[in-house]
C-alpha cells in the first residue's frame, strides 16, 4: 500500500520510469491500469484521474515522444472497456460473486452499498457522475447491471462519460502540465486532483446523512 500512496503522489516521476523502461509498451501498460480500475471490480484504489493528466503532460514533452493522440484513444477504449466488463460481471454474476467467500472479501462492501445509493438516487445519470468519482466508479456498472439496467443505455452514458473525463484529464496535462509551477508541485496538483474528485462524494454522503425520500428512477429520452 506504501508503494501505492508513493506511485499515486510521485506519478510523474514513475511514470518517467516506466518510458525510459519500456519506452513504446508503456501505452499498454497505462491502459491495462485504467482498463483494470474499473472493470477488474476489486481494484478501485488504482490511478486514474491522475494517471490521465500526467500522462498527457509527459506527451507533450517532446522529450519522451509520445503521442497524444495514441493515450487518448487508449484511454477512452479502457474506460469504456472496462466498465463494460465490470457491467458485464454484475449482470452475470453479481449476487453470487459479491457473496462468495474468497471474491466478497476482495469487495468493499460499504464502497458497493454507497454506489448502490449513489445509483438509486441519480439513476442514469449517476452513469455519467460517477466517471468523475474515484472508487464509486468502479462500482456504479456492477451496481447498475444488477439492477437490471439494459446494457445499450448503460452503453450511452458511459461513451459521453468518457468522452468528457479523458478530454478534461488528457487536456489538462497536455496544455498545463509542462508549466514549470504545476512541474514543481506535481504532487500538490495531483492531491488537489484527488481531492477536487472526491468532493462529490463528499456531499453525497453528507447529504445521505439527512436522506429525502426515495424516488423513482428518471425516465430516460
């Protein structure tokens, strides 16, 4: 978990690692690490906002070269890929994979229960919310395909949800990463980054602690 904490805080510099390491593989490394944060269920705690932006700032670095472009689509194929198989594992076997007793240890039942209530408050458009929210991204698609949530909008939301969080995260570390204050206080961007991904969660919760009553579902167009 050390190492975890240090490669989240440090992400630029391991990430420097890793390109001068595997030099052109490390485009399917870092898609395997987004690709697997949401769709592998039991690894919420895996970069990503972070991941995205840092990333994009070593692709604009022509010292690296890398291809903006190559992350992006890459990027936008694990995010989409990934919830869908997480989806995937939830309508199939949700009720018995979270109960049984080797993989229901590896869940975090109270993060599942919250992106439980996270989805049943927001319905569809928690679809798209949750792209933007670590951990309870990772659970809104095992969650919505075990309430029975057609796969073909599920699909929908999270094609824009993507579309919309790599532009954000790739965006922001192209055009602002390389700025020798944000290089400087890489770590102080990237914990503000995890904060500002947070606070949504945050007021989720503390508006849990005074619930309204329930409703339906929104209807969707």
């Amino acid at each position: 978990m050390g190492y975890l904490i240090d490669f989240v805080l440090h992400i630029d510099d391991h990430l420097v690692n890793i390109v001068n390491t595997f030099g052109g593989s490390t485009y399917f490394i870092l898609f395997a690490i987004v690709f697997v944060e949401t769709g592998a269920v039991i690894l919420p705690f895996l970069p990503g906002d972070s991941l995205l932006f840092a990333a994009a700032a070593l692709a604009a670095n022509p010292a690296y070269k890398l291809n903006i472009w190559f992350f992006v689509a890459l990027f936008l194929l694990a995010a989409v890929g990934g919830d869908s198989l997480n989806f995937y594992l939830g309508g199939k076997a949700g009720a018995a994979l979270s109960s049984h007793s080797w993989f229901g240890r590896l869940i975090n039942k109270d993060k599942l229960a919250q992106s439980e209530k996270f989805f049943r408050k927001h319905g569809p458009l928690a679809i798209f919310l949750g792209r933007f929210m670590p951990i309870i991204r990772t659970f809104v698609p095992f969650t919505a395909a075990g309430s029975q949530f057609p796969y073909r909008r599920f699909l929908k939301y999270n094609v824009s949800a993507a579309l919309t969080w790599v532009a954000i995260c790739c965006g922001g570390g192209y055009f602002f990463g390389n700025i020798p204050f944000v290089k400087a206080h890489f770590s102080a961007v990237v914990l503000g980054i995890i904060v500002i991904s947070l606070i949504p969660a945050v007021v989720g919760w503390l508006k849990g602690r005074h619930p309204s009553t329930p409703s339906s579902l929104p209807e969707d167009d």
